[in-house]
C-alpha cells in the first residue's frame, strides 16, 4: 500500500544533500540547489492550519503526530523529498550513484525496484505510518496485519545514466475490498521527461496465520485521507501491459538457471526474500545474447508464495508466442530473432521451489533493441 509488504526490505535513509548535481546546468542547476536549500526551513503543519509551502508530514491519530510543532527528524531534513502541495502524493529526487549502474553504464532494472521502494516508504513515513517498514496503520498494527506485494508492473522508456537525476512521484488508493495499489511516475529532473512508469498491487495479511484478510472500514478510512479522491493511474491506457494475464510457463522451459539459493542480504526483517531479488532471479535465466543485443523495456511479475532463507529456487524462461513481438528461436543452441531485429522480443518466466517445484512467482519481460551508446 503505502510501502513495502512481506517480500521487501530496505528502510533506510537516503543520504543526497551532501552530493554534487553532475548533469544539471543553467537554471535546473540552480533549482536543484535552491530546493536543498529550501528543506531547511520547511516545517510540520497540522491538518488544520495553512498551508504555504509543502507538506511535510500530515497530523494522524500517532501520538508525536498530534503535538503542534512537531519535528522532523535528520533523515526527514536530508531527504530530497516532500509530500505535494494537497498532500495526496510523494514526490522525491534521487540521484544515480556509480554502485547502481551496470554494464549499459545505466541503472539497473534492480535500482529502479528499490528506489520505487524507498520512495514509497518514504511516502508512508511522511504521513505519519509506521517506520518499521510495513507501512502499517494503527488499526493494522494492533490486529498483527501487514501489506504483501501480489503484482509489480514496472515500464522503462529510458534509463538513467550515472549521476543523472530522478524525480519520483507516488501515490496509493484502494483496490477491492482485499487490496490497496500503489502508482509511480519516473521523471528525468533535468528536463521533465518521463522516463518510466510503474504499479502495484498489494493485499492484506495477517503476519501470525499468514492468511490473507479483508481491509476493514477502520484501516480504509486511516489511509484513504491521504489518497486521490478520484481514480487516478500511472496507466491510465485501456488494455495496457500492467492488465495483461500472465500465462504459467509451460515445462520444459527454453533456458532455466537451477538452483538459486537466497543471500543473506536477500532477505528482509521478516527473514523472507526481498521483491527486488526476484527480479534479479528471473533475469538470471535470460540468454546471454539477449542481455548482450536487448534492454529490460517492461517487466510484470505476480508473486505467489513466499520464499525463506532456506529455499532453493529455479528460474525458468520461454520465449512467448506474441503476434507483435520478435520471438527468438535457437539456431546451434544460440537465440536468434525470427523477426525484424528492431522490434522487441517477450519472454514467460517462473520461479519455483526446487524441491517440490511449487509456483513462487510467474512473469513476464518485454525487450527492446539497445540503443546506441551514451
């Protein structure tokens, strides 16, 4: 919902005020300094008074919330991040570290799911929920509930390079009695452009069963005052790729990486796999071609069943049969595109439980020809 569930981790602070602006110039150099500045004189205001600059966090029933001046903490000051103006979303600028780029000399698809993270746990903690990195609620945290990821659908238009500069907005609203999603808007700060767009879909759980739960009136109500009153979507195309049914991958699969064993920095404070390293376990069976020839375009995973620190996954893929996708062929044990090389190609992929080969997550990739280089 407003943050991470079962299969995420990472809450920790995000350190930028102290780093240079490389690739900022001319008026959005001087911007991007005046916003640091800025933060220094922001301050709380309680959900009666008036407003004049951006919202820093919003009075709720926690008790440090309800105190008239209440301070934000050194993590809050730092932060390049704030909630909008009517206080119904969270935008946030970070900038790509060295450590975050891959072989492309870009970020990394990994990067982009945990900056997704951080900005949405950020978002939930500038609102007043809690800050043990499940977002939860008053209501929630009395009844042992916590929010688990079911979908992540993430489309990159173009990646950012080392020290470019990200602004993310986000945002969250119910969906279905059991549910709530969460919406992402990239933007490349130096110019406005968007370069990315994502969603989610979360449901409730209780953390003692482990069974799913219906969202009571009492927690809707806690969360929804801090949603957009009207429907408001990252993909607001009809029949966009974040809608479209995943099919489970037929055995045998194409390509397979068997026996993926979970690190002990893949885990999060619930010792469960954090989301992001799934990604990283389906990419794990993409052809080295591919990965050589293709960039990650779309990505779209359904998460079905927990992993634990002492499961052994496999990862398969196939390509998938799609009338407007290249479909790659093997020639000699090498894929090759059957198509025109400058459309995209699409896989199906799984993870599954090595043992006793129960579904952990199915997905699906869509990619395109890389571009030339930066």
């Amino acid at each position: 919902m407003l943050s991470r569930g079962t299969f995420c981790v990472c809450n920790s602070i995000t350190d930028h005020s102290h780093a240079a602006a490389p690739g900022l110039s001319g008026q959005c150099h001087q911007r991007f300094f005046n916003f640091i500045n800025r933060r220094r004189n922001f301050v709380i205001y309680s959900s009666g008074a008036a407003q004049k600059g951006p919202v820093l966090a919003v009075a709720t029933d926690e008790p440090n919330a309800k105190q008239a001046g209440f301070q934000p903490s050194l993590a809050d000051r730092l932060r390049l991040g704030s909630l909008t103006q009517d206080g119904l979303s969270y935008k946030e600028k970070f900038i790509v570290r060295c450590y975050e780029v891959g072989i492309n000399k870009t970020a990394t698809v990994e990067t982009i799911a945990n900056l997704l993270q951080e900005v949405g746990c950020n978002h939930a903690q500038s609102v007043g929920f809690s800050t043990d990195g499940f977002a939860t609620t008053h209501t929630m945290r009395k009844l042992h509930l916590i929010w688990v990821t079911s979908r992540m659908h993430i489309e990159i238009y173009k990646y950012p390079a080392w020290s470019d500069v990200v602004e993310i907005e986000t945002w969250c609203q119910s969906e279905g009695r059991i549910g709530t999603r969460r919406d992402w808007i990239l933007k490349d700060y130096a110019n406005g452009e968007v370069i990315g767009r994502a969603t989610s879909k979360w449901v409730m759980m209780n953390q003692d069963t482990r069974r799913l739960q219906k969202v009571t009136d009492d927690v809707r109500d806690e969360y929804l005052i801090y949603c957009p009153k009207a429907p408001r979507l990252a993909f607001p195309e009809e029949n966009n790729a974040s809608l479209k049914k995943i099919a489970k991958l037929k055995d045998p699969a194409q390509y397979s990486k068997i026996g993926l064993v979970p690190r002990r920095a893949d885990l999060d404070m619930n010792q469960h796999v954090n989301n992001v390293t799934y990604i990283g376990w389906v990419l794990e069976s993409i052809p080295q071609e591919v990965i050589d020839n293709y960039e990650l375009q779309t990505i779209t995973l359904d998460y079905r069943r927990e992993c634990q620190h002492d499961d052994i996954v496999d990862s398969l893929t196939s390509p998938e049969l799609d009338d407007d996708a290249a479909i790659l062929q093997t020639t000699n044990g090498s894929p090759t595109a059957s198509r025109d090389t400058d459309k995209c190609c699409q896989f199906l992929h799984l993870l599954r439980l090595s043992g006793d080969g129960l579904e952990i997550n199915r997905g699906r990739t869509e990619w395109r020809k890389k571009p030339a280089k930066r």
